[in-house]
C-alpha cells in the first residue's frame, strides 16, 4: 500500500482502523509500522475526529446562511429580512463592484 493509497482509505473510512474493509487492515498496518507520513496522516485524521465529536452540535448554521450567502454574493433579494448587511471595502487598488 502507498501513502497516497492510504490517505485515500484515511478520508473514505476515517481514523478508526477497525472500521475499514478486513482486506485493506493488513497493509495498512504494515504501512503504518514503517512510515512516519502515514502516522502523521492518522494522528491528524484522528484530531479531526476528535475535534468534530466535541463539537457536535455545538457549530449548526442559521437556516438561512445559504439565503444570506447568496443574498451577498449576487444581490438576488432571496434572503430573509435578517439578512447581513456588513460594508466591507475593496483591498487597495482594486476597485469596488458598482
């Protein structure tokens, strides 16, 4: 198994080896055994995880940030009345959208 092959099993079936597929936990193993970037790879899949599972439920959108995102990048008049009005000014040199 490769390191990319291994990132690739790391996105698809997550930090947890036990969870992915009997045939691939083998050379995964092996890899791990011998390759410092796939440990690195683990390690950060795993704090991902972690990071999510404390924050479940903690970090839920408004129901209407898709409204209010659209609203703000293309001026539709879709959004709700709560919608943000933030004036944020061009970077300098550039010149601000009429």
């Amino acid at each position: 198994m490769t390191e990319d092959e291994f990132r690739e099993l790391l996105d698809r079936h997550g930090g947890d080896l036990e969870r992915w597929p009997r045939a691939t936990l083998r050379e995964a193993r092996r890899l791990l055994a011998g390759s410092i970037a796939a440990q690195a790879m683990l390690d950060e899949m795993v704090a991902v995880e972690l990071a999510l599972a404390e924050a479940d439920g903690e970090a839920t959108p408004p129901a209407d940030l898709a409204d209010r995102i659209f609203e703000r990048a293309f001026g539709a008049g879709t959004a709700s009345s709560g919608a943000l009005t933030l004036d944020v000014a061009p970077l300098p040199g550039m010149n601000r959208p009429v």
